[in-house]
C-alpha cells in the first residue's frame, strides 16, 4: 500500500527551515537616539555645508551662491588666519598639560589615605562650575587693580600685571583657566584606570627591586594607553570649543591676541550677521575635526596597548 505524499504548503518544501524573522526592537530602541542625532547634528552640519556657498549677510537678505569664493576669503583673511593659529596654540599647550596635569593628580590621589575622598573632590569642583561662572572668577582674580594674582605678586615685591590687557599674556592667562578647568575632570578617568589595574603586576616589580618611577613607566603608563587616548581626545575636542570664557574675560581681544575658530565663528554669524563665511568658517572646523576623528580610529587606536 503506497503510503500518501506529505502535504505541501505554501512555504514549499516541508523539511526546509523556517527563516527567522526580523527583531526590530533593537533598532526601535535606537530610533529616538538617531532622530536626535539627524535632527540635531547631520542635519546642521549639511545645511552650514551647503550655506558656505553662498553669500548671506546684511547687504545680501536672499543668499546668493557663489561657489567656494567663502573659503577662499577664508584663507586670505588676516583675522580666521589669526584665529586658527590661535586655536592650534591653545590645543598644543594646553592638551599635553592637563592631560599630564590629570595623570599626575590620579596617581597621588590613588591612594587609601585618610580624607582622601576629600581631596578628590576638591580637585574635582572646579569642573562642576558652569564655564561662564569660572571665567568670571578668574576675570577677578586678573583684575589689574585688585586682582589677588597681582596683590600676591605685589606682596613679594613684583610689579603688577594687566594680564588680560596684554596681547602677550592674555592667550597664555585663557589657557590657564582651560587647564584649571578640565585638569579635575580628566583625573577621574586616570583614577578609574589606574584602580581596575591588576595589582600583581606592580607587586612583582616590586620584589624586582623596580623604583616607582620605573613602575610608572614600565607599567602603568603603557596600561593607562587607552585611557590617556580618550582624554586626550577630549582634551583636543574642548580646545577647538574654546569660545565662553574668551567671550567673558577678553571678547577675543586685545588686537584679536585671543581670537579662535569657534569665536570667529560666533563673531561673523550672529556680531556682524555674515551668515555664509560663518558657515564657510564652521565647515572648515568640521573637516579638521573629522579629520582628527578618523586618525585617531585608524592610527592612534591602534598603537595603544590594550593588553
């Protein structure tokens, strides 16, 4: 007796397995985070790529386009010249200094000492003030006439300083502000590093007679490769944003000696209503930008040591 063939659905072949179905649950948990991410990034940086190519200003109500003439009075400016060679000063000095800055305070507040908790977050404080609140501080400190900076420099005899009047010393005043600022900050991740660091590694150092300085280098700083990569990162990211404090203690000046990227762009966008070099301006900081991002993913991340 011919036993009946088995029925033979609309899937086909009955022994063939059912494909799985598409889980959209994890991209619908995504999905407000990408709404914010177009509506507030992508979007922006399209709609100012697009304005740089046009001349929009007070003589200008309906943009015209114009190509690429934004970017080259860009370059042939004095003023975005001046103020790019600013920020790349102010990212030079102060990068390396509060990143070592934030290092050497993790590695004396890693410690189990009494009150030390205390300590921490004194060095922590400066980064819970709002940027505006901390540059007018320090506007006061600065003050040429009652300032404490230079009442402590005249109690020991010094002659008093404008320090925020003066072309040579106002960038250089800024920047201390900035590595007051982010120092407290960057040492919580040094401290957070520094604590998930295997202890056996520098117990054994030890008993091979290495000196702290030699455990520093020989251990712990190649170990804390990832993490000074992300603070550095951060530290690069803070300087190109420099803008409230100079907008509180100089306003860019004295004779622009404190003019930067993101300045300048506030200046021409929303000062002098020069909508298309401000865009002109905040695309050229977006490619320096990127352009950092994608060397530091492709070349410096893989130089750190993560074993």
């Amino acid at each position: 007796m011919a036993h009946p063939a088995p029925a033979v659905g609309a899937a086909g072949n009955p022994n063939k397995r059912r494909a799985p179905s598409f889980n959209w649950g994890p991209y619908l948990l995504l999905l407000p985070s990408l709404i914010l991410l177009a509506v507030f990034t992508l979007w922006p940086m399209v709609a100012s790529g697009y304005l740089a190519l046009f001349t929009a200003n007070m003589a200008h109500k309906v943009p015209v386009y114009n190509g690429i003439a934004n970017f080259k009075d860009l370059f042939t400016s004095d003023l975005f010249i001046k103020a790019f060679k600013n920020t790349l000063l102010f990212a030079v000095v102060t990068i390396p200094a509060s990143v070592v800055l934030a290092m050497w305070l993790a590695t004396q507040l890693n410690r189990k000492l009494r009150s030390v908790a205390i300590v921490r977050a004194a060095f922590f404080y400066p980064t819970m003030l709002p940027l505006v609140s901390a540059a007018a501080v320090w506007s006061f400190f600065y003050n040429p006439s009652y300032g404490p900076v230079n009442l402590a420099i005249k109690l020991f005899g010094g002659a008093t300083h404008n320090w925020l009047g003066d072309p040579k010393t106002a960038l250089p005043a800024i920047m201390l502000v900035s590595i007051w600022k982010d120092a407290g900050y960057f040492m919580i991740f040094f401290l957070a590093g520094l604590q998930s660091l295997p202890s056996d590694l520098f117990e054994a150092a030890e008993l091979d007679g290495a000196s702290r300085w030699q455990q520093f280098w020989r251990i712990t700083f190649p170990l804390l490769s990832p993490t000074t990569l992300f603070v550095a990162t951060l530290s690069l990211i803070n300087a190109f944003k420099t803008m409230d404090q100079i907008f509180v203690m100089t306003g860019g000046g004295p004779e622009n000696a404190t003019q930067t990227l993101l300045y300048f762009i506030y200046q021409q966008t929303f000062e002098f209503m020069d909508r298309g070099t401000g865009a002109a301006a905040s695309a050229v900081l977006i490619v320096i930008l990127l352009a950092v991002a994608v060397f530091n993913q492709f070349y410096v991340d893989k130089k750190v040591h993560y074993d």
